[in-house]
C-alpha cells in the first residue's frame, strides 16, 4: 500500500479522495493555492502544503510545484481527482519519472482515448459502434467533403477536448469555414492542441456513459450505465442511474462494449465511456473520460461499490475486488451538481461568501461538498460548490425523496442552483422519464422563458 498520497486537486473531490484514503490508513498531503487556504481539504488532510497564487496555471496546473511538493513530502502516489491534471499523460510520465504512481491508467492509455480521432479508430477495430466522422481535419475541402456525405448538421470536435469546450455545431457550407477556425482557435486556447475532426451531429440524443474499473492484471468490469441527458452548454446540470431510457438487452450492449473498449488499451483504474442513443434506439460511441468523473457517487450508490477506494486498490498494485458477477445494481440515484450560479440570470457564477449552511440528510441522501457556514467561494475555479445525491428503490422514490432534500438544503449568502433543481425534479417531461439533451431548452421554452444555447 501506498505510504502518503498527495491529492492534486481542490474542493468536494478533493475532500472525497481524502476520506477514501483515510479508510485505507493513508496519510495525504493536500496542495492548495493561496485563494484556498480556508478550503475543507486543506483542514482534512494529514499535511497541506501551498504551492502558489489563485490562477491556476500557476497552483493546480503547475507541475513543478506539485512534483516538488511531492518528492519533499515522501508521497509514493498522487490522485488527480477530475479536471486540472487528471487526463495530462505528460503529467503521467513526470510521475513516472520520479518514481511515484498516478492514481489512474497510463499515460499510453490516456493518450490512445485523449485524443478523440484515434479513441474512434480503436473504438471501430474493437466493434464499439461510432458516429460516422473524420480522422484529424487537414483542410476546409475535407470537412466540406465528409459534410455533404453526412449531411448537416454535424459537429466539429477538438481531438484533446472535454468538458464541452472545442465543440461547434456547423448546419450549412455558409458557417463551415468560420466556426473551424473558431474551434480550431479554442483546442489551441482550452487544450494547446489545435487538432479537430468533425461528426455527424446527433439532433436532441440521450446522452448515456456506462462506468468501468480495470487493474494491471487485464481485468475490467463495468458498474452499470448512468444517463446525462439534462445539460446545458454541454455541461451536466443532473444525472441519474440506471438511464430510464434503455432496455436490459441495450444495457447489456453498452456494458460490454465499455469493457472491450478498455481492455483494447490495457485500462486501469476508474473510467468512463460515453454513448449517444439516437430516437431510433441505435447508440453510438462518443468518448472515453479517462478518470473518476464528478457523478461516480450516483453509480456508488446503486452499486455500493467505492469507485475512489478501488481506485486506490488497483493502482497500489492489486486485482480488483469485484468480477462482473459480483456487481449487483439495486434501486435507482439521481445526483442533482449544486452550483453558486444564479439560473435566472444566465446562470451567471456568483462567487461570494456562504452566510449560513445546512445540508440535507436522512436514509438514502448523500451530500458530497467542501462548503461551511463562512467560508467563501472564490472567483477563480469551477462554480460547483456540492452534489446532492438521493437513493430510491425505483425512479419515483429516488425523485421524491430528492425533491425533499432539496427543499431541505439551505444556502445563504449567495445565488445557486437549488430552486431550479426543484423546478426540474417536480417537471412532468422530467418525471416521464422521457427527455434528452434538449431538455432544458424545452423546459424553458415550456416556462415562457428565454434560453441562451451559447
């Protein structure tokens, strides 16, 4: 086992992987820039050590100062959490290099998914459905050929992207060379990869990613599927599992494509794969997230499997605790992402001190967050300030017991996204159970309000 591990991230995963270590006997040293000095994961861990100023390019993103902090501390691991360097395979071989174990696959595994044309080629060669698409764009005439083949609408895609940035959805010749070069401009700025291709672009789908655990040993199992369908910008509002909208038979489909996608790249450690479902049923692979990604905790909940924890375990150097026999899916979660944005105002960030704080509790609701009465939200990072995550024996159950913990959590000081996520869990779409990602357009066009796509 591990003898200390630094977490190399900040907020509610950084508290989680804290407290996993904790139940594993680790010692942690926690990093922290200096606009995170009063943050709950510098409280909980063993050692916290500072490593620069708020932008972070210059703490949370600076490997020298994580590595340093690392080799000072006698840390053998270090747990990237999601975001900042989670999916870096240049961070992997620094690790590597000065012998201490990243808490997550290899860096050939990251980079085989990271970038998103050569995820397709290996996703093809290994039978795992895929939109149809282009390798890396080299000119304007490719993009335009492929797109009179396809057909419009499709979309151009950064190869390094994530987390809905480098995308642009193009609907006719007229706006094709104008929004390459804008997403070609934005890989460069988000990603410092200016490489895109582009994809048939999918009208309004279900938006499904279907768990996996792998280790060194060539084992790899899959912990069910969960549904992303309600977003915004591309960026998940509310998740759910398993997905109200697939059958046992295309649960099983996925589940085993997920696992063939990683065992053709030799995956350890958490990760994701993500499918679209079209309305005639068929899915299409879209991306491999090479990480723990923010809803674990909905699949934890359904699986009561510790994703953070086998992290941990398969990394040290063990086999997996579980076959896929042993994964049993029971009842159903939906996790509602609490964020400092005021929902009426364009969901702008409202960064700002939090007044007072009562999260909800009770059987089957679990709260994930590094929020106190006092603490203040700064301007610089992510506005997610907690998740909400509710447990039922079906849909129905995990909905209304949601509804009521949201009722019950109080926020004071500053804007967040509470009252809508009442609003969605009691809307009658959302409660049908049939929506996809054009849910909250609908939902607001439904409300008579007006809704911003960009």
């Amino acid at each position: 086992m591990f003898k200390r591990v630094l977490i190399a991230n900040r907020g509610e995963i950084a508290v989680r992987v804290i407290r996993a270590c904790r139940e594993l006997g680790i010692p942690t040293v926690a990093v922290y820039s200096q606009a995170d000095a009063k943050s709950l994961h510098v409280r909980l861990a063993t050692d916290a050590y500072c490593i620069g100023p708020a932008p972070s390019a210059q703490s949370y993103l600076s490997i020298p100062a994580i590595i340093s902090t690392a080799l000072m501390t006698g840390c053998d691991a270090i747990h990237p959490g999601y975001g900042f360097m989670s999916e870096r395979a240049d961070f992997v071989d620094i690790c590597t290099e000065h012998g201490i174990k990243f808490i997550g696959p290899s860096a050939d595994s990251m980079r085989k998914m990271g970038d998103k044309a050569t995820a397709r080629k290996t996703m093809i060669e290994n039978d795992v459905p895929v939109t149809p698409g282009t390798g890396l764009l080299e000119s304007l005439e490719q993009a335009r050929e492929f797109a009179h083949k396809a057909g419009y609408p499709i979309i151009l895609k950064a190869t390094a992207g994530g987390g809905g940035k480098g995308m642009r959805i193009v609907r006719s010749d007229d706006e094709l060379e104008s929004n390459m070069k804008l997403c070609q401009m934005e890989a460069e700025k988000f990603f410092g990869n200016p490489g895109i291709y582009a994809e048939k672009f999918l009208e309004n789908p279900r938006h499904i990613e279907v768990q996996i655990l792998g280790d060194s040993f060539g084992n790899v199992i899959h912990l069910g599927e969960r549904d992303c369908s309600i977003q915004r910008r591309h960026q998940k509002l509310l998740e759910e599992a398993p997905s109200p909208a697939i059958d046992e038979k295309t649960r099983k489909e996925m589940g085993a494509a997920a696992v063939r996608a990683a065992k053709a790249i030799g995956y350890e450690g958490a990760g994701t794969c993500e499918f679209l479902l079209d309305h005639d049923g068929k899915w299409y692979f879209m991306e491999m997230n090479t990480r723990v990604q923010v809803e674990h905790c909905v699949t934890e909940m359904i699986s009561q499997i510790d994703i953070v924890r086998e992290q941990i375990l398969v990394a040290s150097g063990k086999k997996l605790g579980y076959t896929q026999d042993d994964v049993l899916l029971r009842g159903h979660a939906i996790e509602c992402r609490i964020n400092a944005e005021d929902p009426d105002h364009d969901f702008m960030p409202c960064p700002g001190k939090i007044d007072g704080y009562f999260a909800p509790g009770g059987f089957g609701i679990r709260v994930d967050s590094h929020v106190y009465p006092g603490y203040s939200i700064p301007p610089y990072y992510d506005s997610m300030i907690g998740k909400l995550i509710c447990w039922g024996e079906n849909r129905n159950e995990a909905r209304r017991r949601m509804y009521q913990a949201l009722k019950e959590y109080v926020v004071t000081g500053i804007k967040t996204t509470i009252p809508f996520h009442q609003q969605i869990v009691e809307d009658e779409v959302f409660m049908s159970g049939n929506f996809n990602t054009g849910f909250i357009e609908d939902f607001y066009k439904r409300q008579g309000k007006e809704f911003k796509s960009e």
